[in-house]
C-alpha cells in the first residue's frame, strides 16, 4: 500500500506537464487512522498488544481558499499597472511637465487683452481764480475728473538675453526625465508584481507538497498501527509516527498560512477582491529553465536603464537653469500695442480720443545683491549632483545586473540537480519503508527518509522560484 503511494507521489512530481497551481485547494486532511485499543497492558510493548488511543485537542485547521480561473504573469502585470501606484503617479507627473513646456511655448507668442477702466477724481479744491479750474483734477498724474478708457492690445517679450529660449529647453528636459522617471517606475512594479506572482506558485508548491507529505505520514502510521496490532513492532514505533505525522499537519498549516498571505500580497497589486475574485497561478512546474535563456540578457543592456536618461536629462534642466539665471543679469526687452480711446466723456470727442498706442520697454539690470549669480551657482551644483547620482547608480546597476545573472545561473543548476534528487528521495524512502516492514530497518530510517523527500520538494520549488525571481530581476537591469 504505501509502495503504490509514493509510486503516485513520485507520478505528481516527474510530471512533464502538470496543470496549474492554484489557490488554496479545498484538500480535506484524511483523519489518522486508529486501531481498536483494548485495557491497557502492564507491558505495552509486549507483542500482540495495541498502543494507546491518540487524543487530539487541536484546533480546527486553517480553511483552504476556493480556486479561481488562472491567471497568467502578463495578465497580473497587466492589471497591477492599471492600478493606483506609483507607476500611475509617475505618469500624472509626466503630464504635469507636458503642461510646463506648453506653457514654455507660448511665452513667445503675445498676450492678447482688453482693458476697461473707469478714473473718477475731485476737482481742484480750493480756488477759483480765473482760468476756470473747476473741471480740472485734483491728481496731476490724471487726465480729467472723470476718465474712461476702452482699447484691445497685446504684450509680450522680446528674447534678446535668450531667456525663454533656455526655460523651454529645461522643460523639455524635465519632461523626458519625468518620461525616464514613469519608465522606471513601470519597471519596478513589473517586477515586484513578478516577484509577488511567483512567490503565490511557490507557496502553492509548498502547500501541495506538504499535502503529500502529510498523506504519506498518515499512511505510514496506519501501517505501522497494523505492524504493532500484529506484535511485529514495539508501541514506541507507533508513537514516532504519529509524532512524524504531527510535524507534517503542523508544516500542513504553515503552508496554508503562507499561501493566503503571498495570494493576499499579490491582491493588492492587481486590485483583485478577497470576496467575489478568485484566481489561480501558473504551476511552477511548468515555467522550469530554458536553455540560453539567459545569455540573452548582456551588461551593455544596462546603458538603456531609464534611471541612467533620467539622470541625463536632469543635468540638462540644470544646465539650462544655469542659463535662465544668466539671462536675468542681461537687458530685458518687452513691447506693448493698444488700440482704443482714453477719454473724458462717452458723448463728445470721442473721435479724436480715439488711436493706437506702441511702447517698447528697454530693462537694463544693474545690481541685484548676487541673486542672479547664486541662481548659477546653484544650477552649478545640480549639475553636479546629477552627474555623481549617475555614477554611483551606474555601478550599482551593474552589481545588481551580475548578482541577478549569477543566481539566475546557480538557480537553473540548482533545479536540474534537485529534480534528481526528489526521484532519489522517493526511491529511499520506497526502500526505507520495505527494509522497516521487513525488519531490516529501525523507524528511525523512514522518518529520516521522509523527511529528507520534503526537504528535496522544498528545496526544488524554491529553486523554481529563485530562477523566476532572478530572471525578472535581469529584466529590469536591462531596462526591459
């Protein structure tokens, strides 16, 4: 019986094609079995007699999570980026800058307008020597007592010092480092999304597996329940394996455990609901490593990083800065049209009120306390920032892309030689199970056979998981 148990276990692993993993299966825990225990002897390893009743105070066991359709890597890429995140408030602030250089080009263009004012002043106050000064204003600076003026112009600067010219080209190059800034954070959401995928199918692994292992313990209680009912083995031996079926139970509900967390991890990047969204993942099994799969990954690849252009283009806006800071200390030149009328009265000569006003404006800095200069300054310094923030992420660029290349290979070797060494561990602990049943063997041997088969499948899916891991890890370090 419990050769053609782990004959089927060994069937589940060496699959070539198995279906996909999903989250947590409702897989009912088959209760231990228990023998017929009659008085309890004075002697209870004597042969012939039954050990004792098992009597479990455990709580109730963690309930699995009904599965769902699967869903693919892509598919919870795709719907992670359509979620709030910082990738989405990256993007808002792409379209902040697109705004800035929109506004950049039309500083260009003139200011259309059309002032409307109404002036009313006192008379002058106090004499009235001739001439007749009563409809004169009190204000020398205006024209009547009452005044109107009614016109439609257009304002605008003239870029002789070259001003606006440098503050649409600092825009643009805020715009494209905001474009660099969404790329990488797009990047780095694929790649915890990935990361967050995979772990849910290496939880799933580890929860199948220590199905499995729980199955077996429990079938080999049960023999070893009838081997002592036949007085061929001491009760000791019945309670090692129940203690062995125990430890899996326990590592039963640790998976479970882990799965629900790593399954609730990845809700909140693709905005999937606990309640009415259920899915399933990819079964690692089926996403084992590919050859040359990683040869396609290469260091020069790191130059097309966007945090590397995001850099770029910030030290350009600084250096643009410098310029605008520059210009402020150079003549500025502005111009002025108007057409309409200035008047002291709506109902007669209006006519000749009426004309075009042009005034250029000449503005010739002379000294403003430094503050243009510490703009440089400061522009100056950005530059620089940019330039050792590069760097220092360049060589850290090119560490992460090595360490991900370098476990990406020892992962890839890791699971050829484990997959081995899983159909090695069931072939042990086939043969561990006949030399007890025969009397070859001490239980000691099967348990350590058991547990080295769960370490084997642990050790496997981890390696599964480290490969995929590393291999989206490569993805980003090549800007991919």
């Amino acid at each position: 019986m419990l050769i053609g148990l782990w004959l089927g276990v060994g069937a589940v692993h060496g699959r070539q094609n198995p279906g996909p993993a999903q989250t947590p299966a409702p897989t009912p825990t088959p209760a231990p079995t228990q023998t017929p225990t009659p008085a309890t002897p004075s002697n209870p390893g004597a042969p012939g007699q039954t050990a004792p009743p098992r009597q479990s105070t455990l709580p109730q066991a963690t309930q699995p999570v009904q599965p769902g359709p699967m869903i693919t890597r892509e598919d919870a890429v795709r719907l992670a980026l359509a979620q709030a995140s910082a990738y989405q408030q990256a993007a808002l602030n792409e379209r902040i800058a697109a705004e800035d250089v929109k506004q950049a080009r039309s500083a260009f263009l003139p200011k259309f307008d059309a002032p409307l004012s109404y002036i009313y002043n006192t008379p002058i106050i106090g004499t009235t020597a001739p001439p007749d000064t009563s409809s004169a204003p009190s204000f020398i600076a205006s024209n009547a007592v009452r005044e109107y003026l009614a016109g439609a112009g257009m304002t605008g600067d003239i870029d002789i010092a070259g001003k606006l010219r440098a503050t649409l080209r600092r825009n643009q190059a805020l715009l494209q480092a905001a474009h660099a800034g969404t790329d990488a954070a797009r990047l780095a959401l694929v790649e915890a999304t990935e990361e967050a995928y995979y772990g849910v199918s290496l939880a799933v692994a580890r929860r199948r597996s220590a199905e499995l292992n729980l199955s077996a313990a429990e079938e080999f209680e049960h023999i070893t329940s009838l081997l002592f009912s036949g007085g061929e083995v001491a009760s000791i031996d019945v309670t090692r394996a129940r203690l062995q079926t125990e430890g899996r139970r326990d590592e039963l509900e640790q998976a479970r455990n882990g799965e629900i967390a790593a399954i609730e991890g990845l809700r909140a990047l693709i905005g999937y609901s606990a309640v009415t969204q259920q899915f399933s993942v990819v079964d690692l099994m089926d996403v084992l490593p590919r050859p040359d799969e990683i040869q396609v990954f290469t260091a020069d690849a790191i130059a097309r990083r966007p945090e590397l252009r995001q850099f770029e283009f910030e030290r350009e806006a600084a250096n643009q800065e410098i310029r605008i800071a520059h210009a402020d200390r150079l003549p500025q030149l502005s111009y002025l049209f108007n057409a309409g009328f200035d008047t002291d009265s709506l109902f007669s000569n209006l006519r000749q009120h009426t004309g075009a006003l042009a005034q250029f404006s000449l503005t010739i800095p002379i000294f403003d306390w430094g503050i243009a200069k510490s703009r440089e300054n400061q522009g100056r310094f950005r530059m620089r920032i940019a330039e050792s923030e590069r760097e220092q992420t360049l060589r850290t660029f090119i560490q992460q892309f090595n360490t991900a290349r370098a476990l990406a290979q020892t992962a890839a070797i890791r699971v050829d030689r484990v997959r081995l060494a899983v159909v090695d561990a069931q072939k042990n602990v086939e043969t561990s199970e006949q030399r007890y049943r025969s009397g070859e063997a001490q239980i000691i041997e099967v348990t350590d056979a058991l547990s080295t088969l769960a370490q084997q499948r642990a050790a496997l899916s981890q390696a599964i998981f480290d490969y995929q891991a590393a291999l989206s890890r490569l993805r980003q370090a090549t800007g991919r």
